[in-house]
C-alpha cells in the first residue's frame, strides 16, 4: 500500500445530486479530486500542521508525511515545520488501527443460487465470473479497503462523504470509530420490470459510526466473462445519517439482504435515546431500503417504529419471510418482511419470554421435522422454545455467571426449576457470539474472563447441547481425535467466536474460532459432527 497507490487509489463520495437522489447518494471520486466542500475546512480548524485541503490529503495518503519535522531526509517529505500525523502509527505504516468493531470478508464472483430465476441475473454472473478476487476490510483510519486477494496489494480505499470533514483532526481521528460496525456483499438490481445483465451490480452494505450511518456503494461489473479487472467501487447508492444523538444498531450488526418481490432491500435497525438518567427513553426504528436505489416500496418511509426496543442480532429466515428480533427486556418478536416498514413494524408480535427477563443478544430459528423452534442468548443464559400457533413454550434453559446451572419448566406455570439433567454454562460464563445449530446440537460460544489481573485474556469454550432436551448432544462428535463426551469444547485463550460449518459427503465439519490467532502450536483444529443435517434448505443457505 505504497504513497503511490493510495494517492491514485483512494475515493470517497461527491455531493448528492440536488434532485432525484435519496440522501448519500453520489458519485465515487477520487480524493485528490473531492470537492473542496466536503472537508468543511474552517479558519477554527487551520493551523500550523494543517494549514489547507493539500496539507490534509498529504498527511491520508501518507502518515509519516513530514514526522518530526525532518524536512531534509528522503524519508520525510518536506511539509510543515515539526508536525506528526502518524497519531500512534509506525513510521511508514499506511494502516489506522483495527478493533474488533471493523470487518473483513472476501468478495469473489458473483453465483447467489436465490438470485438464478430473476431476469439477467445469469449473464450478470457469467460477465463477471472471472473478476479480480479481493478482500475488504476497515480501520479505524476510516477507509473500507479492497485488496487483492491473493497478493494483497491495494485495490481501491474509499471513504464515505461524512467523515472527511474530520480528516483534519489526525490526532484523534482514529478514536472516533468511524467504521465501527460490520458490512455485507450482494447483488442487487435497480429494476423489476424486465431486469437485463445491465441491471445488476455488487454492491457493499454495511454499518458504520455504531449504527447511526448506513451505506449501500456499487461496484463497478465486467462487460466479458473474460476480463479479470477488479470491481471498483463507482457510486454511493445512498446513505442513511441519523442525526440524533446516540443514535447505534444493535449489536453494530451489518444490514441484513432480504429479497421481495424480486427486489433486494437493506434490513437494519437503528436505535436512537433521548434524555438522560431515569428520565431516558430508547425508540427502535425499523428500515427497509431498496439496495440499489436507496428508496422505499413505492409511496411508503423506509423506516418506522417498533412496538418494542430491539437489542439483538436481527434474524431472517427466507424460507418463511419472517424475522426475529430479542429486545431488552427478555422478548422475542417475530415479524414479517414485505419491504414496506410501516407494515412490517405495526404486525410485529411477541412470541417468547425468558426467565428471567433479561436483554437478548441473539435469537435463532430452525424447523425440525416441520415443527418450529427458536432460541434467545442473554448475557449469560440460553433458552430454547418450541413454537405453535403463534405461541411458545420453554423446552429448557441453562445459565453461566456466579451460579450456573441448567433449567426445565416446572409445570404449566411458565417457571423454570433447575434440574441436572440440563448442563449449566461454564461458570462465571458469557455468551460471547450467536450460537449456531449443527445436526440438532445448539452450539454456544461462552467466554470466561479472566479471574485475575495476573492473567490478560479469558479462556473461551463451546458448549453444547441438543436442541430439544437441552441435554448432551446425541451425535457423536470429536475434537482433535478425541470425543467429545461432556458436551464442552474448550478452545484455550481469547473470546470464541460463532464457529463456521462446511457440510461435505463425509460429515459435518465445524471450524472454531476466536480472538486469538492460531499459530504453529495451536493451529485450528476442525470438530467432526456425526449424524445428519436435520434441516437442509436452512443448512445450505446458512453455511
């Protein structure tokens, strides 16, 4: 990522057209070309160290430009007397910061099997299949970056329209948390009257500042199944700014692809909170917007209010249309999609309740043997219910904390009472990622923090039960040649992360993960999982 390249490779968004656009949307441009509006330079932001528009994109496409005012070494480009911009970087270190708020993913040939018998969609792909592969990712220096995917050179930087008026802050730029959020990938098209190839595009979708900026960029697609020049990123579709303060998505969940009537919207969530202390009232606001024109179903808002406040990872299950969502006081809703928020919002229901009431932050749903069956992950409990007729029933819980332990209702009475045959959560246990169902076996990240400040890491687990007993799973299931007979997994030092799962013709193949990275001596080992997938369609779109 050479001052070179970033100087020629790195974009935002030109000022929204006056007319005919929603909010956000603009052209790319690259930033030595950005319109001088857009850095909002005032005389209460010049000083020495950033005494114009040139000195700011001098110090973005190289940090290290003129450190510690050494105005003669090659090394240091000549610039203002004196003045850092590496704000905490090494010396000639391109890269801000990264957390575990930014997000990465591999962008490859477009081939969504949803999308195969919507019009143009199939020589969209075959134009595309042979295009450059790349890797995205953000950073706290508040640029999404593509690179090449298999020699990790820069491909394109872009940074949206919002955050250059900060850029002259380079001091504290990098704790703002800009991209703090996730993003997505998918392909979306801008008609649904005789939609052709031409119609079709890649789009990112993402998150960002917590949840109160969300963003749909196009990417630029192939006219020849031959050419392998890599999808640049060509106009800001739209972007959504909530102005009021607080304003997050929970969980700073990327936006959720949802297809309706042939059109794909950007499903997310943003909560915004007024007042303070006891007198503070949290509103959730439910959005649907069309990823590629950035507009509602026709005549209608893209967003509207939820009857509840939301709190978790929002769920959606094609198959049946719906969505579920945990909110903070132990509630699951259900909702169904139909790209009209209004509609959406006013027919959410609540379904379950866990016991005790406490925030969710994950929700699950799978079908075995057609019945129905969800889940809700608190701080520290898991709870499984059955569903029918628009009601539920608790099969089981079971807790971590200061006093784990597993629970079965006592009764009709909606209560639970604890019961050995239901394993408890690691104790002093948080459930740190959305747990995930593998052949009828709930898998639950839990994290255990640290005891004491002798030791800097928590050590991280699955735990694992079957779905309908909350018992210990049923299937055989080994971990590094051993089996797994006790229903843990421990995966050593860091925060687990939800595993991924590959079904193969020999079995189910579970990839753990956490915040540690693998090296030589602790290299990933897979988890082989017995039985059979009991849910197919579910299983492959998920995995």
């Amino acid at each position: 990522m050479p001052v070179s390249a970033r100087t020629s490779d790195l974009y935002s968004t030109g000022p929204t057209p006056s007319t005919g656009s929603p909010a956000g949307a603009g052209v790319v441009t690259l930033l030595t070309s950005l319109d001088s509006a857009a850095f909002a330079l005032t005389s209460s932001h010049i000083s020495t160290c950033v005494p114009n528009i040139g000195t700011i994109l001098d110090f973005t496409f190289d940090p290290s430009y003129n450190t510690a005012g050494d105005t003669t070494s090659p090394a240091y480009p000549a610039g203002p007397s004196g003045c850092s911009y590496l704000a905490g970087r090494q010396l000639n270190w391109m890269l801000g910061g990264l957390s575990q708020n930014d997000h990465a993913q591999y962008l490859g040939p477009p081939g969504n099997a949803n999308f195969l018998s919507l019009g143009g969609y199939v020589p969209f792909a075959q134009n595309n299949n042979n295009r450059e592969k790349l890797l995205l990712f953000t950073s706290n220096d508040g640029f999404l970056y593509a690179v090449d995917a298999t020699t990790g050179d820069l491909v394109w930087g872009w940074m949206p329209r919002p955050f250059v008026a900060s850029l002259w802050d380079y001091k504290n730029f990098q704790s703002y948390g800009y991209f703090d959020g996730g993003f997505t990938t998918t392909d979306a098209v801008d008609t649904s009257t005789n939609p052709a190839a031409s119609d079709w595009a890649t789009y990112v979708v993402g998150t960002a500042q917590g949840g109160a900026y969300h963003y749909a960029l196009k990417l630029s697609s192939n006219t020849s199944g031959s050419s392998t020049s890599p999808p640049l990123p060509t106009s800001q579709t739209w972007g959504t700014m909530v102005t009021v303060p607080h304003a997050t998505s929970p969980q700073e969940q990327a936006p959720v692809i949802v297809t309706v009537n042939n059109t794909q919207y950007a499903l997310y969530i943003v909560n915004t909170t007024t007042g303070t202390g006891s007198s503070a009232v949290t509103t959730s606001t439910l959005y649907e917007q069309n990823v590629a024109t950035g507009l509602p179903a026709s005549g209608t808002a893209i967003s509207a209010a939820l009857p509840f406040v939301a709190n978790s990872l929002i769920t959606y299950v094609s198959s049946t249309g719906s969505v579920w969502i945990g909110d903070n006081n132990g509630g699951v809703w259900s909702l169904n999609v139909s790209g009209t928020a209004s509609s959406d919002a006013g027919n959410a229901v609540q379904v379950a309740t866990t016991s005790p009431k406490a925030p969710i932050n994950f929700v699950g749903y799978t079908e075995i043997n057609g019945l129905p069956y969800i889940w809700a992950a608190t701080q520290n409990e898991i709870t499984a219910f059955s569903l029918s007729g628009g009601t539920s029933q608790i099969l089981w819980a079971s807790s971590g904390g200061t006093s784990p332990s597993g629970y079965l209702p006592n009764g009709s009475s909606g209560s639970l009472q604890s019961s050995t045959s239901v394993m408890p959560l690691q104790s002093g246990g948080q459930i740190s990622a959305p747990p995930t169902l593998v052949n009828g076996v709930l898998i639950v990240p839990v994290y255990v923090p640290p005891t004491s400040s002798c030791s800097l890491v928590g050590v991280g687990y699955y735990d694992l039960f079957d779905l309908l007993s909350g018992g210990l799973p049923k299937i055989p299931i080994t971990y590094k040649n051993n089996a797994i007979t006790n229903g843990i997994v421990s995966l050593g030092s860091g925060i687990p992360y939800t595993p991924s799962v590959s079904v193969t013709q020999n079995g189910t193949v579970v990839y753990p993960g956490n915040s540690q990275a693998p090296n030589p001596q602790n290299p990933i080992s897979p988890i082989l999982f017995g039985g059979s997938v009991m849910n197919k369609p579910v299983a492959w779109r998920q995995y």
